[in-house]
C-alpha cells in the first residue's frame, strides 16, 4: 500500500491548529505528530500550507442520470475535488427522480463507475411513495430529500397528511428545502401580470421572498418537534429565520438542524444588477442584512453547516427571460477560496470553517471515519496555500457547464492537492484520471 508523509503542515482540527507531519498509508491517516520518519513514503513538503480535513457537501445536484448536458457525475466530480471537496451527497431530482429503491442503487452504481470524490445520494420524498421510504435501510443512503417548495424537477410534496407521515415514519435526517408554494405563485402570477416572461431579475428575491421561506421553515420545524423527526433545513437565506434555530446545545443533540449555502453568504441582492440570472439560485440570494445575518448565525452556530447547493445548467438556458431561465449554478469548485477570502479577512476563523465543512457534516449524517484529522479515519485531506493568488477563468474552470458565478474573481488561496481514501485525486492543478473513491458509509 503506497505511502505518502506530508511534512511541515499547519493542521486544522477539532478546534485547533497544529504545525506538523501527517502519514497515509494506503487509505487511512497512521500517524499524526511532529517530524514523522519512516521508510518508504513519498516525502510532500508542505512549507507551511494549510492541511485540513476533505471538505464534505452534503447538498449537489450532479445532473446524471437524464440531465448530462448539463454535468454529470465524472465531469462536476472532478471539480469538487480540485476544490477540496472529498465527499459529496447528491440530490434526487433527476431524470429519473431517486424515489424508489431500484433508481437509488442504480444512481449509487453510476457512482462507482464515475465518481472521482466519495459519494452518498438522498432519498427523494414525494406525495405517494411512503412506503418506499418505510422500506429504506438507514445505512443505505445518507438521508432524505424533500421538496417542501417546487425547485429544479417536480418533486413539491405539498399534501400535508402524507409529510406528518413521512415526518413519522422515518429516523432518518430529513433534508427540507423550504419555501410557501402558495406564496410564490401568487408573487409570480402579480409580476408576469407586469412584466410577462421578461420580469426584471431585481425582483426575483421579492417573489422568492423572506415571508415564503419562513412560513414554509416554521411549518416544517413544527412538524418536527410535534412527531420528534431529525429536521435539516437546506440553504437558509434570511435573516428572519435565523430566530427558528438554537446554539445552546452541542450538534448531536439537536434535532433540527441548518444550513447555508456559499452563495447566500458571498452575494447579495445589489449582485443582480451585475451577474443577472446567473445568480438566479431557489432560495433566492436577498439583501446584504440578510447575507450579515446569516454569517452572524453561522458564527455563534445557530447555523450548522455550509454547503454549495452545486446545480450546473448551462449558459445558454440561463440566459433565458427570468421565468425560463433555470435556478441554481456550479459552485464546488471555487467554495473552499471563496470561503478562504473570508479567512484572510478575519471574518471567518479557519478552526470554523473546519467545522462547519468538515467535521459537523460527518456528525449530522453519521458518516463512518471521515471529517477530521485523526489517526485510523480515511485519508480525505486537503492542502490550501493561502499565499498563490489566481483568478477564476473560463480556461481553469472544470465544470461541464463551462462558467462560474465567480468568472473574474481573484482569490488568494489554492487548493493545492487534494487525497481521497490515501490517493492523490488532485495534484498541482491536474485531476488524476485514477479514481479512489468510496460510497460513504454511515454508523446508524
């Protein structure tokens, strides 16, 4: 089993930072500690750099099956892991929609053969497929997904009797995205009454609005408390519901959980004008309050996790009039430097940006030996110089689709290598064509 000592390293975990050595052998950590010698290892002086734990996103929309013009499994797999992201939880609304135990191991086949990073997929919830759901072993997928306001794919579950149901039967993490239907078809419907197709952008957070978002969340955290069900809320975006959330007890004692998304913490409504329907995301990107309390939230740990909502369409159908042009953009590739930016301006410490990308989304869905720095867990690692500027570049960018919301940005850290299971995946800007990845297991 290959070796691989990573020397002269600034670790990151469990809250602190450490200088040091950092031995793999085959796919596991050895040995952590300073100046490590040992026989037969490929020697990486790291001088200094970043070594943090593989970052972990547990929200991605990787388009295979049915939607592969777009991306599909190998193509936005070997962006995450030029970004750092050694594991990935993608989302059911494909074509066909992962709502059945056939379609989840078929989607989980397509990620052995593919997939460049470790892979998990969600369980898509709808109105008629309880039993299905009653059927699923808990160790078999990493939660499910419900659409509790319409998105990307027709999977709106909106009969109230068959969600305290699923809220019910399952102990498994139920992932929400939560947004009032009813509140957004009569916003929409009042605007195309105005402007037709061509409504301005500007407006698409009014329409997406802050009311939407914490009706549906407040509804849906109710629920939870009345039937005892473990609630995720995906992609917070306002301010408001930030009040729905707790920080006075440890991460594995919650039951109802958030998140945010990279786009809701680096954009904000005055970013319309600008990049237009390319930020275009459900929840929509609101105000900059909005944006500072979100970042309040996920520092005093009301929020809990961070992740990329990565959803690639292509430039061509974004471009269209705003009620064609679909929501949602390619970010796994540039959220680790997005988030190292906020690091260098001492907005964001990078112990927290550890724990909120690596080691809480191994703590929410269970997942076996990955997360963090630790002597016998898996070799998912990264290294980040926070000392190589570069800018996001259509020739640099890995994503199928062919563009970034962060086209033009000059970011001051890289991702230098990045190793899955023990394995070199990502090494000085070049994506290994071996792949190493793992379908993640999870201790439930």
């Amino acid at each position: 089993m290959k070796k691989y000592l990573l020397t002269n390293a600034r670790m990151v975990n469990e809250g602190k930072v450490t200088e040091g050595d950092l031995l793999i052998h085959g796919p596991y950590i050895e040995r952590i500690g300073p100046q490590i010698t040992t026989g037969g290892a490929t020697i990486i002086d790291l001088r200094g750099a970043w070594l943090l734990p593989g970052l972990i996103d547990d929200q991605v929309h990787f388009r295979e099956p049915g939607l592969t013009h777009k991306g599909d499994i190998a193509s936005e797999s070997r962006a995450a892991v030029a970004g750092g992201i050694t594991s990935y939880m993608e989302q059911p609304n494909t074509i066909p929609q992962t709502t059945t135990i056939e379609k989840l191991e078929e989607k989980f086949a397509l990620g052995a053969r593919h997939s460049h990073a470790n892979y998990s997929f969600l369980f898509g919830g709808t109105n008629d497929n309880l039993e299905e759901i009653k059927k699923l072993d808990p160790k078999s997928c990493s939660g499910i997904k419900l659409f509790l306001g319409s998105s990307t794919g027709n999977m709106l579950v909106d009969d109230e009797k068959v969600l305290e149901q699923i809220f019910s039967n399952t102990e498994m993490v139920i992932s929400a995205h939560c947004e009032d239907e009813a509140t957004i078809r009569k916003n929409l419907e009042y605007y195309k009454g105005q402007y037709g197709d061509d409504i301005p952008i500007e407006l698409h957070p009014i329409i997406r609005s802050e009311e939407a978002c914490y009706l549906s969340s407040s509804k849906a955290i109710e629920l939870a408390k009345k039937t005892g069900a473990r609630l995720h809320v995906f992609h917070l975006s306002t301010g408001k519901e930030m009040e729905l959330f707790r920080n006075d007890i440890p991460l594995a004692s919650k039951k109802i959980t958030a998140e945010v998304c990279i786009h809701h913490l680096w954009f904000s409504s005055e970013d319309y004008r600008e990049k237009g329907t390319l930020i275009k995301w459900n929840p929509a990107v609101k105000t900059a309050s909005d944006r500072n309390r979100l970042w309040e939230a996920l520092l005093d740990d009301r929020i809990d996790l961070i992740a990329t909502d990565h959803a690639p369409h292509t430039l061509d159908e974004k471009r269209n009039p705003y009620t064609k042009a679909p929501s949602g953009g390619p970010l796994v590739q540039h959220a680790l430097p997005a988030l190292m930016e906020k690091v260098a301006d001492g907005l964001l410490p990078v112990e927290k940006l550890v724990e909120k990308m690596c080691h809480n989304p191994a703590i929410l869905f269970d997942i076996d030996r990955r997360g963090y720095l630790r002597e016998g867990y898996y070799a998912d690692l990264v290294v980040v110089d926070d000392n190589d500027p570069w800018r996001v570049d259509p020739i640099n960018i890995l994503y199928k689709c062919g563009w970034s919301p962060f086209e033009g940005q000059r970011f001051r850290s890289r991702v230098r290598y990045t190793f899955v299971n023990g394995h070199p995946a990502f090494e000085l800007g070049r994506v290994s064509e071996k792949r190493n990845a793992s379908r993640l297991e999870f201790n439930r």
